[in-house]
C-alpha cells in the first residue's frame, strides 16, 4: 500500500512548515530535495512519527502514523544525519543488539543475529570498538546497521552524508543500493539521486516538483538550487 499523505500540513510557532501535501509513495527509491529550511525534512519525520501533522493524515502500509504509532515505527526505520543522535551503547556489538532485545528473542539468537548484522555491512571487525572512537563513516554505518537489524520495511535516511567525506558517502551509497527496503532519501547531494525512481522537490513548505531524476534535478538547480 505504500505511504500516503493526505491533506497534511504542519505548522511550528504559528509558521505552516508544510502544506497542502497530498501524495502517495510506492517506488523503492524516492528522493527528496530543497533549499535548507524547506520542509524536507519535517516531510521525512512525518513517515514515521517523529513528528504528527498538524492536519490531516500520514499512513504507511494503511497505518496511521498517529493511532498506531508502535507499529509504524516498527515498519519504518529512520537514520539521522548525525548517527551520534542514535547511538545508544558505548560498544558496537551491545548497540546492534539495542534494536533486537525487548522482542522476546532468546539471548543466543540476539548473538547470532547481531553477527549477522556486523558482517553483512563490513563492520565485523569493528565489534568490540567503542562507539565514539569511530570515525565518521564507521558511526553512519553502524546507525545504518543498527536500524536495518530491525528489518523495517521503509528506510527514511535524512542527509545522512552531510558529515562524511568522498569515501564514506560513497560507502553509503553502495550500501543503499545492496538494499531490499523502500528507501526514502532526503539529501543535497544530486549525484546521490540520479538512478532513483523518483524525486519530490519542496520549496517554502510546499511541493513543487515530483519527477523522475533527469526531470526533477534541472528543475531544483534551475529553481530552487
């Protein structure tokens, strides 16, 4: 059923930051772009509750992001531009099990699933790490490692390359393709877009293209950028 907004806006201290959004998300890789203080990222924490519409209504798979919050939650994993705001544990391996206790797993199997996690996003040798002597990049991937462990079916990534360098966000990248999630990702790197399957543009709170890339890129340069 993918995810539907209807009738939204959000409002802020008296300030409409989105309005007027009517849509429904379906492809596996969406894009979203817009100046700074453009309402991309409140549309990006509206999918999975972070934030609720002042008016009108967000669901994902049928799922009000209002009634049923747990739920959406569950189906919807969110990174963060600064993976610091969502690193829990101070060793890599007790926070990659973070996601995975509480949900009435055997303490073996958290183990086992926690490896599995580790190796397939190359981190593996990064277990026994302390978090905050990670690099940059290490800590991206390891946020994006900790989400995914969950296996949600959505992935909202909100810049989640602003901080890294060439490197890094290309690591990022490769990831993101390897990936069986719907993706949704909000980014000012245009080059991150151009073989997504579709691209929302947002100006002052409203959405002003919604293409596919080779349409919706000149247009945000030509516009917006």
């Amino acid at each position: 059923m993918g995810i539907r907004f209807d009738a939204v806006r959000q409002s802020f201290d008296g300030r409409d930051v989105l309005s007027d959004l009517s849509l429904t998300l379906a492809e596996r890789r969406i894009g979203v772009i817009g100046a700074n203080g453009s309402g991309k990222s409140s549309f990006a924490r509206l999918i999975n509750g972070l934030s609720l519409p002042t008016d009108g209504r967000v669901t994902v798979d049928g799922l009000d992001t209002r009634r049923d919050a747990k739920e959406v939650r569950a189906r919807v994993g969110f990174i963060f531009q600064n993976p610091d705001n969502q690193i829990v544990f101070p060793i890599v391996h007790e926070d990659v099990a973070f996601g995975l206790t509480g949900k009435g797993r055997a303490r073996a199997e958290v183990a086992a699933a926690v490896e599995a996690v580790l190796a397939r996003y190359g981190i593996d040798h990064l277990r026994d790490r302390q978090t905050h002597r990670l690099s940059g990049g290490e800590k991206q991937l390891l946020a994006l490692a900790g989400v995914l462990a969950t296996e949600p079916a959505y992935l909202v990534m909100d810049e989640p390359t602003t901080l890294l360098d060439l490197r890094n966000t290309r690591r990022i990248r490769a990831l993101i393709d390897t990936l069986d999630q719907t993706v949704v990702l909000v980014t000012h790197d245009l080059s991150l877009l151009e073989d997504f399957e579709r691209v929302l543009v947002f100006d002052e709170g409203r959405l002003v293209a919604d293409d596919v890339p080779a349409a919706a890129l000149p247009f945000y340069v030509r516009t917006c950028g």
